[in-house]
C-alpha cells in the first residue's frame, strides 16, 4: 500500500472498516514532538494529541529506545508469573502519585470497570451494603470510556442508542452541582465516579471548591471517590494529576493515554490497601495488564515527564494559549474556557457547528477536535513551544475571524 494516494486510504477504510468514526481526511504517516506529516507531505500542528495520549509528544525518542530495548528482551509472560519490571513500575508510580495499591490495566475504560467492580466489593465486604444494591453517583454529560457497563450510565443517546439493556446501580446527577449530588446519596452508595474536567463534554470545569466539598461529603458519609483522571492526569491541566488544583486526593485515581505517551495502551487504578484489597485471586485480572513491555514504556513516559519538565510548561503554555483564545476578537466565539493544555473555543449556534472550522483548520495547518456541536477543543501535546502557540493562535484567529 506504499504507493496509495490519499484518497486511496480514505476509501479502503470506508469501504472495509465500520463506520464508528468520522474522522477528518487527512491520512497521516509520521511525528515528532507536536508536529505530525501526512501522505502528501503537509505537516500540521497536532491540537488534540490523541485525546491526551501523547503528552510527551510524538515518538519521544527516549519512551521509544525503552521500547525497542524491552521488546528485544521479553513483552509478556501473563501474570501467571512474574517479571523484572512490574516492581520498578509500582515503585516509581507510588513515589510519583503517592499511591499505596496500583492495579495495572491496558485501556482507560478497563481501568474504569476495573474501579466499579472494586468499589462494589468494598461496598459488600467493608461498608455493609447489602449484596447487589450498590449504588455509584455518576455526573450527566460524562465520558468514562465505551464498554457496555459504562455506556449504561452515559446520558449522551449516540453513546448509550441500541445498546440496551444496561446494568442498574448507577444514579446520575448534573456535574458540578453539590446540593443534588448530597441528595442522591443513600445507605447503598458506594461510590462517586467523576471526571475533574469533563473533556468530551467540551471543556466543563466546575464551580471553585466543588470537589474540596464533594471530597469532604464523601470522606463524612464513607463513599469512595473516583477520580477518572485518564485524559487529565499526567500534566494535562498544568499539575500532575487535576485533584491537585484542590488540594483534594481521591480514594481511586485512574489513569491511562499519556501513562506510555502513546506507544501502547496501558492503564492503571490507583488506590489503597482498603479498596482494592478486596480483590482476590482470580475474582479479577488481564492477560495483557501489567506486561513487561507495558511497565517499561509507562516508566519512560512518566520519567521524560516528570524530568523534562512537561507538567510545569503545560501550566505556563496552558495559561497563554487560554489568555490568546479569550483575546481573539470574534462575534462567533462564545467563550474560551480550559486549564493547562486542555482547552476549548465554544462557539454561538449561529455559526453553524464546529466541525466545518474543524475542517477549515486543517487546511490552515491545525490539527483540532469538534464536540458536542459548537465547541472546539485544543489539547497539544505538552511540549508545545511559546512560538508554536503563537503560530496556533494567528491561524486560529484567521478561522473564527
């Protein structure tokens, strides 16, 4: 397929893979840092990063030389016996975090299911909820990943259309909202499961102090808090993880995308000794979680991270691609919201959706995200340079003009 056109993959992929994704026509073939090049040779500045998979930038060369170094040596050997990285990633992940438990998974929504199924146990053999009445509060507009467990307790119908029917236990409430989320608590709720910025939902931060006081609630009625910090854990919103911007720490942190900077699929639930201490053997497990490959990628990711100072540029950059979007004068824009490098243009209905600024920016050379509409999100890799916002910036400002 070497000698394919552009227009040559875009129809094999429509005429033989199904239909799930509406990406846009650009078909690309190579990376590096926040850069990415196409078939053609045109080369864009990637604004979403793989939903926040690439942290670290693409091909960063040491989380790659990991990778090729460990992949000479052993890549699986199941968890039916042990290996020599599993301890090294334990150790450094705990030191990072401040965990006690971590429970290596492969995707994010593993790592959620993973939680519930924990939380649940907890509930039954340490809070004392009678068996199958457990209850989690989840948040409206919430993305947690797209297992049939989890699209039961989504409230977007594209998620959750045709897919029924969906496992009870699971009560909904608006994000943010502090007075209904202490009413849907009852003597069955085990847990709460909520992201600190809702990303797919476009960018929603909520109400100063919500999560100091849902963290308080919790710690006062014995919940567990959940905090699916999948897309913006690991430096995302200009701290380590976002409880951070708080001061708050969650009873069950996910994690997942930028945990191997986007050379494989590697999650993890971290916890304490009390929740996922219920696990026993064979009540839960992944061949593939926690593989050797896995563990020494996740240690590259995290040491280039934590070394090249990616969490602390997110935070400065962050800040100044936000304070450009709110300056770019526009009667189209509605309002420029984010934190760090999570960012998000919503645009008025009147201009019509966002997916054709979508389009209009990858002509300009910006690779960005339309959801729910009229929003756009940029979320770049954490590497990205004073100069390459600025870049940003000009042709962002040229799009909404």
């Amino acid at each position: 397929m070497s000698s394919f056109a552009a227009a040559d993959f875009v129809r094999v992929e429509d005429e033989l893979g199904a239909h799930n994704y509406h990406p846009l026509d650009v078909v690309l073939t190579k990376g590096e840092g926040v850069w990415v090049t196409d078939v053609d040779g045109n080369r864009y500045l990637d604004c979403l990063a793989a939903y926040s998979a690439v942290n670290q930038g693409h091909s960063h060369p040491k989380i790659r030389a990991a990778m090729i170094e460990q992949a000479q040596k052993i890549t699986l050997t199941s968890r039916a016996f042990r290996n020599d990285q599993l301890a090294h990633f334990y150790s450094e992940l705990a030191a990072l975090t401040g965990s006690h438990k971590i429970l290596p998974m492969n995707s994010g929504a593993e790592a959620v299911e993973t939680a519930i199924k924990a939380v649940r146990k907890w509930g039954y053999e340490v809070k004392g909820v009678p068996e199958g009445q457990a209850e989690i509060i989840v948040c409206a507009d919430n993305f947690h990943g797209r297992t049939l467990g989890i699209v039961g307790f989504s409230s977007d119908p594209d998620s959750r259309g045709g897919f029924g029917p969906f496992a009870p236990g699971f009560v909904m409430v608006p994000f943010g909202d502090l007075k209904a989320f202490e009413a849907a608590i009852t003597p069955q709720t085990v847990a709460m499961l909520v992201e600190p910025i809702q990303g797919e939902a476009g960018v929603i931060l909520p109400p100063p102090g919500y999560f100091a006081a849902v963290r308080r609630i919790c710690t006062e009625r014995n919940i567990v808090l959940i905090l699916d910090e999948i897309q913006t854990g690991l430096g995302r919103t200009g701290k380590l993880l976002a409880e951070a911007h708080e001061g708050i720490e969650a009873d069950v942190t996910l994690i997942g995308k930028a945990l191997s900077g986007g050379f494989y699929p590697v999650s993890a639930v971290l916890s304490n000794t009390e929740v996922l201490g219920v696990l026993q053997p064979g009540q839960h497990g992944s061949t593939f979680g926690g593989n050797p490959l896995a563990c020494a990628i996740a240690r590259a990711a995290l040491r280039v991270l934590v070394e090249e100072g990616m969490v602390e540029n997110a935070a400065k950059m962050g800040a100044y691609f936000l304070e450009g979007l709110r300056n770019l004068r526009s009667n189209i824009v509605r309002e420029a919201r984010g934190r760090g490098l999570m960012l998000a243009v919503e645009l008025h209905a009147e201009a019509g959706g966002a997916r054709g600024f979508v389009e209009t920016l990858a002509g300009r050379g910006i690779l960005a995200k339309d959801t729910h509409g009229h929003t756009i999100r940029f979320s770049p890799p954490l590497v990205i340079t004073r100069d390459e916002v600025d870049w940003a910036l000009e042709r962002i400002g040229a799009v909404v003009k």
